[in-house]
C-alpha cells in the first residue's frame, strides 16, 4: 500500500488533489445533431477534486441521485435540464460514482462514471484490490487479483478517459494487451461483479 500511494505522489503526471475537472454537455435528439453526450464520460479523481460540467450546445442536466444509482456512495444533481448547465460538484467521498442526463431520450448515450480514490488508493475490503507486471510495459499486463472472480478490467488516461476495456477470467492472472498505447502513464481500473472498485497506475514503455 505504502508503494501504491508513493508511485501516485512522485508521477509527474498523477492525479493532485484539489483539481477541478472540466466535463463538456453537449448533443442533442434533433436530426443533424450528434447524440446527446458528455466529454469526457469516465474520470478517475482524489478525494476534495471537483468537477465542473457545462453546457456547449442542447438542453442538460447531470442526475447522479440514489434513486437511480443506488450504489453511489452519495447523491448529487444539478436540477432540471438547462440550455445554460453550470454545475459543479466536490467529491468528499470515495468511491464509483456513475450519473447521466434526464432529458427525454438523453441518457441512452448520455451517461458518466466518476472514480474518486481516496487516501488508500486500493481499498482492500472491496475484494478489487490487485497486483500487476511488468510496469514499465511493453505488450501485455499481467492482472492478478487479491480474490478469484471474474471483473471489469479498464486502462485509463491521466485525464481519465477510458482508452481499454477487457473482461478478466474468474480464476488465475488474466493478461491484458497493451501494445497498441502510446507510451506514458496511465490507470488500471478493477471493477467486480458486487461492486468493488480498485485503481493502480503503471507505465507503458
């Protein structure tokens, strides 16, 4: 754990805490529109980061409530869809936050996840925690989780944008390629089926 937390502190390129993040709306269901969206959809952020969304084009909003994602360990909205959405929302609490728009028809393609470590960047009790190798990579990671069973596996950019996504076997390593990224940092992200969240950066050579 003590190595976890000193790789995020020395990365030049490691999320700090105390940033806001920029999240863009736009899109709409008129013809000649693209889809309604969000830009980017999936972030990873520390505890005390805030994010900011703002609309460019369209009416929106972002519903991040327990009725509709129960599992987010605290609700959040900007109200109702606006033209003129200026939200912005301080994560306090660590955790997967998932959320979309409600505008009649938006939340098919409209829809975010926000991953926000706290002071453990791998929380153990989740039963996500991991191990991978070699970091620097080269062509393939090898995964190996704390406890068996099948997950989500996602390589992230440092702006948290999901750049992979691969499902891992239940029991054993699981090898994920990684030879078609450009080389720098970036964020293994371990989802399992109840829930469990865990983050771990490496480098790609």
């Amino acid at each position: 754990m003590k190595k976890l937390l000193l790789l995020l502190a020395c990365s030049p390129t490691a999320l700090l805490a105390q940033t806001t993040w920029e999240v863009e709306a736009g899109g709409s269901m008129l013809p000649g529109n693209p889809a309604p969206y969000y830009s980017p959809s999936d972030l990873v952020i520390n505890v005390g980061d805030a994010v900011h969304w703002a609309a460019v084009s369209g009416s929106h909003n972002v519903y991040g409530m327990l009725d509709a994602f129960p599992d987010n360990p605290e609700g959040f909205t900007s109200g109702q869809p606006s033209s003129n959405l200026n939200y912005t929302h301080v994560f306090t609490l660590p955790g997967l936050y998932g959320y979309h728009c409600t505008q009649q028809g938006h939340a098919a393609t409209q829809h975010g996840t926000i991953t926000v470590l706290g002071t453990e960047a791998v929380d153990e009790r989740t039963g996500a925690a991991f191990s991978l190798y070699p970091s620097p990579a080269q062509e393939q990671l090898t995964v190996v989780l704390a406890r068996p069973g099948a997950c989500t596996a996602e390589v992230l950019g440092v702006t948290g944008q999901v750049v992979e996504r691969t499902v891992l076997p239940a029991s054993g390593p699981g090898a994920l390629p990684v030879g078609g990224l450009r080389p720098g940092t970036y964020f293994l992200r371990i989802t399992t089926a109840d829930g469990g969240v865990a983050v771990h950066p490496f480098v790609k050579q």
